[in-house]
C-alpha cells in the first residue's frame, strides 16, 4: 500500500519535473527480466505526471544469447567493437524483438510508443588501422521529430541502431545513444537501468559524485569498477559534461527503484551530477518546522540541546540548512559573541539518510568561512557525545569554561550537561586548507 508519506514525498518533486524530459536507457538484460513490466509501470507513473520520457535500450544480452544458440562467439555485443555483417543481422533481429517487447507492454499501461530511425549514424571507419565494419556512430538527431511524438504524448523507443541516408544501418553502443538524445533533447536527467545498484568501487557503492569526482575515479581506479560499468560511469561524465545535469545509474530489478532514485533525496543509486545540487544557504522562518526535525532523534539522545520551533524563529538568522533538491537535509547555527570576537559552531545536525556522505563537514565547513569573514578570531562549540568529531573532523581543541564569553559560560553551568569544551582559533588558519 502505497504511504501518503511517499505521495508527499512524490508531489513535492512534481512541478520541478512536470514537462521536463527524462532520457531512460535500459540494458538489455532489465528488458529480459520478469520485473520488467513493473518497471514499466513506473514509467507510466511518470508519464500520467506529465513527465515525458524517451527510452533507449542496449541488445547486448538478447544478442550474445542468439549467438550462443548458433554456436557464434560474439566480440562486439555492446556496439564499441567491430561488428561485421552476420553480427549486425543478429544485432537487427536482437533490437527489433526487444522494441516490440517494450512498446507491447506499454500498450498495456495504456501509452501509445513509436520505435523511430531518427538516430542517424556513419560508419566509424577505421581505428588504430582496423576496419570497424558495421560499427556507428552518432552523427545526428533528428530533434523535431522526437519533440513531434513527444508533443502528442507518443514515447519514443529507441534501439541501439543508426541510420544513414543511403539505407545502411549500424549497430551503436546504447549508452552513446542515450547521451546524444539527452543532449539534443535538452534532458534534465538521464537514467541508466542496469542490473548492478549502482557504480560501486572495491564492492563500495558510490552513492553520489560530482562530474569532476567520477571523472577521477576512472583516471586513478578504473581496476577497482566492475567491468561492465566502466561505460555507464564514462557516459555519465560525458553526458555532464555537455549539459546534462544529471545522470542517474540504478537497479532496474530493484521494486519501484526508479521512483526511489527520482523522488526521494537520498536515491537508491548512483547519483553524477554536473551543477551543485546541494546548496547551504541562510535558513528562513520556514525552516523551523524541518530544523526542528533533524535535530529530534539527536536531541532525544542527548546529543543536541533540545530547542523548540519559536527558540529557533527567535534565532533564525543564525541557522543554515543544507538542501538537496530543496529539501533541507543538514542543518547548523552560528552564534556571534562579537564584543569576545568569538562565535559559536552549534546545531549541527544531518538527517539520518544522509549520514556518511561529507555534509556534516561541509556545513561545518561553511560556518569556519563564514566567521572568519565576519572577523570573529575563535568558533568553539559544545559536545557531550560528538566530540571526537570535531576533533578528528574539524581540527577542535579541547577547551575550558574559562575559554567561553561570560554568557555563554553561564548557560553551560545552567545546563548542567557537562558539555566538552572545544575552540579552534582562525586567525591562524590557512584559508586554502579549509575544505
């Protein structure tokens, strides 16, 4: 049963989305998968919320299979290879079956599809001095004919073949075809569904990394990938590179993964992302009411002094959240003792599902800079359990009350918590060091 959470979670993400293309590459192998036809309906979802969507599909596992049964050993089942003429007639009949199989189950949640040659290719030629045969490349979209069947609510499916002018067609690699198409078409988010969770890294998955992030990874641990998703990983970066913003690479077996991956914060996948989707910025009044949430369960367990929704309105100028996809997911306060030149790092707190990925030391980060610019010569802040963290993390050092501005030293004897004392000077810092 579906949770009015998860509507929620749902219609806040709409109008960001509504009338905004989604480029959908799916391997070959999800299409081969009894969960596929959910996987469909997840599409229909987004189609009935007037998100348009153009799938791309991959052949590859359909066609090393129809080799198989010829007793053919298949070199270029991907498209990157050389593909000679029996490969490309198995290639053909491969992709028309898999077009079929899409378009047939969308018939049966009710959407109308066309399967276009509006994908033109040339021959790739000759690389390092061998011919590449029946081997394509992207030389053009046709553009107004995709925006043409997306106009009139008709989803394009597109197989992993190329067409000239003079009745050649060519076998292309589909991830290649996936990011031509979310550029042409000015897509603002391209997902590959794969039968991996994601880009995982020595059995790591890497839940979100920036373009120039994933593009380290395959410079200096490319070994450390799993083989088959070194070209979703370099497609990706390709693909932010020529503007898309983002790139997602998901479990396409994965129950409602791909509702999971659009409409929640945290994702299921992998997230690569060209524009800084994540933003601290100054908290306004109506950020109380989501401040209030992150810092419950800390709060609870003694981690966080306990404050109210009005104590923090009262304060709000002091308080920062970091969002993502505007939703607040991290939060932190500083508070100026300015006749002491000294402020104070306090509420810092992230939402659970986004532990373990760097954002408590980003907004930690954000308030060392930000009282440094407003000429405040010391940040200290308190902990009863997180004090290891702000050493370790933040380069804190302990502390006594006497360090503390006469006020503030009252209320930590008030309290009666027994606070760790930590201080860190800044004037002494260097400005590049700060991460």
């Amino acid at each position: 049963m579906v949770k009015l959470s998860d509507l929620r979670e749902i219609l806040r993400y709409v109008p960001s989305f509504r009338d905004r293309l989604f480029v959908i590459g799916v391997d070959g192998e999800i299409v081969g998968d009894e969960r596929f036809s959910n996987l469909l309906l997840d599409m229909a979802l987004l189609r009935s919320l007037s998100i348009p969507v153009v799938i791309v599909h991959g052949a590859s596992f359909q066609l090393k299979r129809m080799a198989q049964e010829q007793g053919r050993t298949i070199s270029n089942a991907d498209g990157t290879g050389v593909t000679d003429a029996a490969t490309l007639a198995l290639a053909i009949t491969a992709a028309n079956r898999i077009t079929h199989d899409i378009i047939e189950g969308l018939a049966t949640a009710d959407l109308r599809a066309a399967c276009t040659n509006a994908v033109i290719a040339h021959p790739v030629g000759i690389l390092r001095g061998v011919d590449m045969q029946c081997t394509g490349r992207v030389d053009k979209i046709d553009i107004d004919f995709f925006r043409r069947l997306l106009e009139h609510n008709v989803v394009p499916v597109v197989p992993p073949l190329g067409f000239d002018g003079e009745g050649h067609t060519y076998r292309v690699n589909s991830d290649a075809v996936a990011v031509e198409l979310a550029q042409a078409l000015g897509a603002i988010k391209l997902i590959y569904m794969t039968t991996r969770d994601g880009i995982e890294r020595s059995g790591r998955l890497l839940h979100e990394l920036t373009v120039d992030e994933a593009d380290e990874v395959l410079k200096k641990h490319r070994a450390e990938l799993v083989p088959e998703m070194v070209s979703k990983i370099e497609h990706a970066v390709k693909a932010c590179r020529r503007g898309v913003d983002r790139v997602h690479i998901i479990n396409g077996r994965l129950d409602e993964g791909l509702l999971g991956e659009v409409f929640s914060p945290q994702g299921v996948g992998t997230l690569v992302y060209a524009n800084e989707y994540r933003a601290i910025r100054p908290a306004a009044k109506k950020d109380a009411r989501a401040i209030v949430k992150l810092i419950a369960q800390s709060a609870e367990n003694d981690e966080l002094l306990k404050r109210t929704r009005s104590g923090i309105e009262k304060q709000i100028q002091d308080y920062h959240v970091l969002e993502i996809d505007h939703n607040p997911v991290g939060c932190v306060a500083l508070h100026p003792y300015i006749d002491e030149a000294k402020a104070e790092l306090a509420c810092l707190a992230v939402s659970p599902l986004h532990e373990n990925q760097g954002i408590g030391r980003k907004l930690m980060a954000y308030v060392e800079n930000l009282a440094r610019e407003r000429g405040f010569r010391e940040l200290f802040c308190l902990s009863t359990q997180a004090f290891v963290y702000f050493q370790q993390k933040g380069g804190f050092q302990d502390a006594s009350a006497a360090d503390l501005p006469a006020a503030r030293r009252q209320q930590w004897e008030a309290s009666r918590r027994n606070s760790r004392i930590l201080k860190k000077p800044l004037a002494s810092l260097d400005r590049a060091a700060v991460v």
